[in-house]
C-alpha cells in the first residue's frame, strides 16, 4: 500500500467493519466497512474489490526489526480502524478488534443444561433462560390459510398485487417463496427453526438468518423488537418474519426483490431467492457472482417451488 504523502492527519475518520479476507502472508486484510460498503451488497461491491487494509502492532513486535509481522484477525471479525489518507477513505489501517455480532447486544450465552433437539437449541427452561414467551413489537399482519406454506403464499400474494410493482407471474413468485423457505426451515415452514452450526455459523427462522460472519440476524431480531438473545420456542412469530422478508425486499435486499417481480418461470423465481438466500447454489463463476442452477442446492428449491406451484393457489381475502 502507498501511503499519500500529501496528508499529514488533519482530517482523522475512524470506521467499524467485519474482516471478509486475509492477504496470503497474512500482514493485510480486506475489510467489509459499515456506512460505505452495504454488509450485503455483494453484486455491487465484490469481497475482492475491497481495498486492502493494514493492521497497527505493538511497538514491542518483531516488525520494529524487520518491517512485516502476521496477525490472528479471521474473516467475521469485528475491528475498528481509521483512514490515513483522511477524506479520500482509500487506506485503511485497523486499530484493534471488538466485540461484534448478536452477543455484542446482550453478553449473556446459552444456559447451562441447555440441549439440541433436532435442528434446534432449546433451554432446559426456555421461559426462565430467555425471559418467557416473545415480547417483541406485535404484528398488525393476520395471516390466512390453513397450515404455514399456504400463509406464506398468501402473504406474498396480497402485498405483490398490492404494490403493483410486479410484471412477472405472481404464481411462480410465490411458489418459489414457498419452496425457498420449505428447504430453509422445513416443509412446514417452521418460524422455530434454529441450527447452532449453519456452516460454522448459528442460524434461525424461516430464512436461516445467520449470526455470523455478515449477520443478519441482529437485524432481523431489531426488526421484531427483541433486544438480546433468543432461542426456541422464543423466536418471533410467523407474521413478523414475513414482515421481515418483506422489510428487506424493499431495503437490504431490493436487486433480489426485483429480479422475483420480473421472474415468468419458476426457474428464474427460484434464482432470485438464491440472490436473496445466497446459499451454496450462488457462486462465482467467470468472475461474477451468479447462481449456479446445476447446483444440487438450487435444484431442491427448485423441487419444492414446482410442487408448491402445482399444489397451492390464492385463498385469502380478494385484493
């Protein structure tokens, strides 16, 4: 990194970020930064066209001799850092490293006698470990239909044809939202669904919001107005995740949102849920990061949203 001999520190700008990349000698890494790179806007602003970023040591290391030294940051770390080159924000140097992530907002871990049952972690007390039943902000939402897939359905139903905003096939839009969250949390669409090790990561609710390296759950839990930890049975309601879903379409997720709103094939509907999910199946391939439909991950969404398609249909209020 060339420094800017031009700037002597009149102009000091700090930053928090999330370590995405370490420099293969490990004196450098790429940091994703809160307030200038979107935590997941990754079409955009790619992991590798990050700049890279030094880190400050001790005066007491061996690089006060040699001039190079590694360090332990990992890819999820939180650090704080600021910019040499003051208002230009193109040389990044990290000062030190935080505590980031869901337990920055509440310490507080897993009680003790805890066990996993399935796919979730659930208290020996879940009341008393998690301060009883979810208390978050209510929902206005009132979901209809019979069983979790077809509330779904016609959850996504009504506010599509609502906004007006879609030119695609509303049938494949939905079917492909229920297959989706069918291979996410199960066939019934489980708001209850927790997996301690999503890829070494904790995850929950119907869409796997995961907790680690790029958290989305935090502000999934923020959204619901939970304010720490929660596990099963304690995770918001069906209605509130939809109501999430529906909050990031139209915020942190608005390039997945669009493609779904043009998708005419159940194919093209099912990729533009992976560029919401992006899970295995989204990928980078010739440089790009796209969706890899001969990924087995694609194609059991794929599955799920054609059996959804053929067997689920509008059974709400008319709109």
């Amino acid at each position: 990194m060339i420094l800017n001999d031009d700037f002597y520190g009149d102009r000091f700008r700090w930053f928090v970020g999330t370590v995405q990349d370490k420099a293969d000698d490990r004196s450098r890494v790429r940091v994703r930064i809160f307030g200038i790179h979107k935590t997941e806007d990754f079409e955009r602003v790619p992991n590798d066209m990050l700049p890279w970023a030094m880190v400050l040591y001790p005066t007491t290391g061996g690089q006060t001799s040699y001039g190079t030294v590694s360090h332990g940051l990992t890819e999820g770390a939180w650090v704080v850092g600021f910019f040499v080159d003051g208002e230009d924000s193109q040389q990044p140097v990290i000062l030190g490293v935080i505590n980031g992530g869901p337990e920055s907002i509440n310490n507080s871990s897993v009680p003790t006698g805890s066990q996993t049952s399935g796919t979730g972690v659930v208290p020996s007390n879940p009341n008393e470990a998690y301060g009883g039943d979810f208390v978050g902000q209510p929902s206005t939402t009132q979901l209809t239909g019979g069983d979790n897939p077809k509330k779904v359905y016609n959850y996504f139903w009504e506010r599509i044809s609502k906004e007006g905003s879609a030119s695609g096939d509303k049938k494949v839009m939905c079917a492909a939202l229920v297959g989706n969250f069918q291979i996410e949390s199960g066939d019934s669409i489980n708001p209850q669904a927790f997996n301690p090790n999503d890829r070494g990561e904790a995850s929950m609710g119907i869409a796997q919001w995961r907790a680690g390296k790029y958290d989305r759950a935090t502000p999934f839990l923020k959204f619901c107005g939970v304010n720490g930890q929660v596990r099963p049975p304690n995770l918001p309601p069906l209605e509130k995740q939809l109501d999430y879903v529906w909050h990031e379409f139209h915020t942190t997720e608005k390039t997945a949102y669009g493609k779904l709103l043009v998708s005419t094939t159940i194919q093209d509907a099912v990729a533009a849920m992976i560029y919401y999910e992006r899970d295995a199946s989204y990928r980078k391939i010739n440089g790009y990061w796209t969706v890899d439909r001969n990924s087995p991950f694609y194609l059991k969404k794929l599955n799920k949203a054609r059996a959804a398609l053929s067997s689920l249909s509008y059974t709400g209020n008319s709109v």
